[in-house]
C-alpha cells in the first residue's frame, strides 16, 4: 500500500523518474528495478513507497493530473469568465500563450494502455476525464447560454474524447503539432453546429454513462 508518512520530495523524485522512464522507454520498461536506478535511489525504498506497480501508477496519475490542474489555475486568474472556455480549450490543444501543456502526453496516453488490467486505474482516468468535462459543461454554459444541458454534456463528451484522440496521435505516434490548430478549429465548428442546431434531441440519454 502507498505510505502517506514518509518524504514528499521522496515521492516526488519516484514519480519524476517513473514519468520519465515511461517517456524515453515506453510503459513495457517500468519495473521497479528500471524506476529506481532512474530516481537513483534503492529498489526498497521505492517499494517502501510503493508496494506494487498499480499503486504507482495510480500515484503517477494523480500525479500528471495536479500538474495540468495547476497551470490551468494559474491561466484562469488571467481570463475573464467569458474568456475562460477560450482558454480551456486552447490550452488543452497546447496553443494558450504563456500557460504550456506538460511534456508528458505520451505518458497519459501509456496510462490509458495500463488501464486494461486495472480496474483501479480505470476509475482514476475515468474520474479525471469526466471532472474535466465537467468543467468544460460550465464553461460552455457560461459561454453558450442559448445551449441546453445534455448540449453541453454531449459537446464535454466530445471535446474530451477527441483531446484525447489528437494527442494519441501526435504525442506517441508523432504527427506534427501543427494539428493542434486543426483539431482546436474543429472544436469551434462543432461547438457552432450544435448552437445552430435547433432540434436540441439528445443522441444518446446519459453522455458520460459507463457500463455496469
């Protein structure tokens, strides 16, 4: 079981090298032999820490997680409330000026890999995912007042999913960057369409819904 007593900057030193060892070598290199002469500290102490794989993947995550939150934080007390989905969606499509994405895509992408065979894993992408579209359902709200809410869920469902896709793409199989602003312009249109789109019948009942 991860210990809470213990060195935060212990921890932290673990999941850096955890972080970068997934990014060089690819999720198939971590072991905890391969973490610790990374972190350059003992193979025990890493363990004291983390007693198996899952816990440190999982820490890695909420890790990963409280780095993007942080700069978009620092991003938000710069907008106005009206310009905060502007700045959510550009930065997530790492085209926010002076607010950049961590260089660590390729390892959110290895996580959701990871996730297959654990259901713990599982849980915490799928929570962070969804508080993401979460936020981006009131964002759009604030900003699209003409859209109704299973709108705005559909389009957070979307967003997400194709923020996720773009990135696959980009970060671990290397298509150029530069199709950020395509797909960041293609999130604009859809956002436009539904607007538009006065119909207002939901596709599916519960966006975000996951299998029992």
């Amino acid at each position: 079981m991860e210990k809470t007593a213990g060195s935060p900057e212990k921890k932290l030193q673990i999941l850096q090298a955890a972080t970068n060892l997934i990014k060089t070598k690819g999720l198939q290199a971590l072991s905890f032999e391969a973490v610790s002469t990374e972190a350059g500290l003992s193979r025990q102490l890493v363990r004291y820490y983390y007693s198996d794989l899952d816990m440190l993947i999982v820490a890695l995550c909420d890790h990963l997680g409280n780095g993007y939150r942080e700069i978009l934080v620092a991003g938000i007390v710069e907008v106005s409330q009206v310009q905060r989905l502007g700045f959510f969606l550009d930065f997530f499509f790492d085209l926010a000026d002076d607010h950049p994405m961590p260089d660590n895509l390729e390892v959110y992408d290895s996580l959701l890999a990871y996730a297959v065979g654990s259901d713990t894993l599982k849980n915490r992408l799928c929570d962070q995912y969804k508080t993401l579209g979460q936020v981006i359902v009131h964002e759009l709200a604030i900003a699209h007042p003409e859209l109704d809410g299973h709108a705005c869920e559909e389009l957070s469902y979307l967003f997400v999913s194709m923020m996720h896709a773009h990135w696959s793409y980009v970060a671990s199989l290397g298509y150029a960057r530069a199709h950020s602003r395509l797909t960041r312009n293609a999130i604009d249109r859809l956002i436009a369409s539904y607007v538009n789109d006065a119909s207002r019948v939901p596709v599916i009942e519960r966006p975000w819904s996951r299998d029992a």
